[in-house]
C-alpha cells in the first residue's frame, strides 16, 4: 500500500533523489537499504515515461505483458516500504557549486543533501511546426495511451520510424478505424517483433520516405482534418485526411536544470564517467534516460539507479573517512 507523500520536517537529507522513474525509484529502494534515509522527490508527472505505457512485456520479472502505471506503482511502493520518503514536489532550481548541495522546489521549499542522485528522465520530441503547436490537445498528441480514446471510430497518423511510433501505431489500431504511420526513411528502426506485429494489422498503412510538412484542420472548433505530407526524395506534397496525429520521433533528456553545472553532452544528456553514474560534480550521480543515450530501457534505468545509489553510499562514506582521518 502506498502512503499519501507528506510534506518533509526538515528540508535537509543524506541522499536526495530527483525523479520518479524507474532509474529514481530503483535508487531510493537501494538507498533505502543502505540506511541513506533518502528523500525522493517525484516531479509533476510521477512514475516517468512507464505511467503513459500501456503493455510492458520486456521488464524481467513477469511471465505476462504487465500495465506501465501498474509497474510504477509497485516499484513506488517497494521504495516507501523500504524507508524513502516522497516528496511531491517539482525542482526548479539547483545550486551544485556548494556543499551541502541546495535545490528550490515549485513552491520555494529549499532542499538541501550530501549526495543527490538525478533520475529526471527524457520528455517526448516534437516536430517543431507551427502547426503543431496550434493543434496540440486539439489533435496533436504524443501520447497514444492518454488521448488515443478521443479517436477511436476515426482515422489517425502516428509520426516515427521506432519502438514508440509502432507500439503507439498497434495500440492505436485496436481503436482507430485506419493508422497511417508516417516515417521519412524506407525502413524502421523499431525492433523485429513489433514490426511483424505491424504487418499483421490489416487498418495500418504505411507511409515511407515522407515528412510532415504541415497540419491543416479547422480554427473554429480547432480540431485536425488532414495532414501535408512531403516525399522527401522527390518534395511532391500530398494530403492525408485524419482527425488525429501522433508524433512519436524520440525522446530528449530532462537535463536543463543542470546545464552550466554538470558537464552534459552535445545531445543533451549528462555526462558521466565510463562504467559510472558519477557526474562532473563529486557527489552528484545521474541515472536513467538523462544520461543513457545509448539504451534507454525501463530496465537499464533501473539498473543505472542502483549503480547510483551504490556510488552515492560509497560516496558518503568516503567523506566520512577523510572526515575522520582529518579529525
Ligand atoms: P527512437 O528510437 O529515437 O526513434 C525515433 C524515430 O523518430 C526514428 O525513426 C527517427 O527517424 C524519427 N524521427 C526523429 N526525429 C524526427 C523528426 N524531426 N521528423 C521525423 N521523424 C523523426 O525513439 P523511440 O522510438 O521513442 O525510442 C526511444 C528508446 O526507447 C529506444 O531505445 C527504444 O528502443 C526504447 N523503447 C523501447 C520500447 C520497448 O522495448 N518496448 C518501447 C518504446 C521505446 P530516423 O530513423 O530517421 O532517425
């Protein structure tokens, strides 16, 4: 059972972790254990990427296809069980250049700790149109689990060529009439299985060699109707009538709030030593999707959030030997 966060007594802890994904919650359980007290601090949108996926059939652990926001719950409540204590809160800024480490939330709560783990996660791409903008939650998604309902009975699109596009692209077909998948190379990058589960629905239709060049739909009501789509071998333009679509190209890391304090890589992710979750800043330690730009799977995450949460204990107690030699 998992309690209701409570606001903490005091704003001080040995270890503080920033996310609540898979990366965040496996470093609190192992914090935990370790007697580290942590504090987890979980973001506006709790439980990461897994609460907006809906079959989960690759984490080890379970015979079955699990639900994402099932899995989350479980690990949530494993980490509380164990001794960590949620916050609800979101950070708004950080300060790694002191020690103790200082970090403000939403409200102005200010946190302090020894060793922060950062477990912020990636947050879904989007193609950058104006259009796009315009019809967000008008049509525009990136989410196929959390507004795939307001289409079902009507043609959709979904944009990508990887796992997501063809998850969210199956997901869909069981509600929309027809799914068209629109990818601007000739062939996908999505694993084996799903591709051959794509092939099998007989409502989607692929669409290859072709980029969104614009959405077109009406102001009043704002909602979608078609979708300009540009061979992008030859530039002819063609319109596809479809009430909704989804942009499923990838996903970029949560690392702005650190930027200028941590070194982070020219893709966006921060950086980290080989074989290591320890960032520039001794101390802080990173783990999960803003660091991984090599994996970014559910289970690597996790397994970054117990390095994580070793390298912060090993951390502290090297501080309290040269403490003690000092003294
Ligand atoms: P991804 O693998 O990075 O694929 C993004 C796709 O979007 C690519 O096909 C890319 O095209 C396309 N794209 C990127 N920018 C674009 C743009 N501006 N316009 C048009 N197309 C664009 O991202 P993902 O599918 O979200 O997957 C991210 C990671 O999560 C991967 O490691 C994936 O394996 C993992 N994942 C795993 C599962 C699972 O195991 N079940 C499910 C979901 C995600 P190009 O091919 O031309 O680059």
């Amino acid at each position: 059972m998992s309690a209701t966060p409570q606001p903490i007594a005091s704003t001080h802890a040995k270890l503080i972790i920033i996310g609540s994904g898979p990366a965040g919650y496996t470093a609190a359980i192992y914090a935990a254990r370790a007697m580290l007290e942590p504090v987890l601090i979980s973001g506006f949108e709790p439980g990461g990427q897994l609460m907006v996926t809906a079959d989960v059939e690759n984490y080890p652990g379970f015979a079955a296809p699990v639900q994402g926001p099932w899995l989350m719950e479980q690990m949530k409540a494993q980490a509380e069980n164990v001794g960590t204590r949620m916050v609800a809160d979101h950070i708004v800024e950080v300060e790694l250049n002191r020690h103790p480490f200082r970090l403000r939330g939403d409200g102005g709560t200010v946190y302090t700790c020894d060793t922060l783990v950062i477990a912020t996660g990636a947050k879904a791409k989007w193609l950058g149109h104006p259009s796009e903008t315009k019809f967000k939650g008008y049509g525009v998604s990136a989410c196929a689990t959390c507004d795939g309902f307001f289409y079902r009975g009507k043609p959709v699109v979904v944009v990508g060529g990887g796992n997501t596009a063809v998850e969210e692209a199956l997901y869909l077909s069981h509600i929309a009439t027809k799914v068209t998948i629109v990818h601007r190379r000739d062939s996908f990058r999505a694993e084996r299985i799903l591709q051959d589960r794509l092939l099998k629905r007989p409502n989607i239709e692929l669409i290859f060699d072709h980029a969104v060049d614009e959405i077109l739909g009406t102001s009043d009501p704002l909602s979608v109707t078609h979708v300009r789509l540009k061979n992008v071998k030859t530039g002819t333009l063609q319109d596809v009538e479809t009430h909704g679509v989804f942009v499923a190209i990838g996903h970029e890391p949560a690392s702005g709030l650190f930027k200028g304090q941590l070194a982070i890589k020219p893709n966006g992710y921060i950086k980290t030593a080989p074989f290591s979750t320890a960032t520039s800043v001794p101390g802080v330690f990173a783990a999960g999707d803003v660091t991984d730009d090599i994996y970014r799977q559910a289970v690597t995450a996790a397994g970054l959030g117990c390095m994580a949460a070793i390298e912060a204990e090993h951390w502290l107690a090297a501080q309290s030997d040269a403490r003690a030699v000092a003294e």
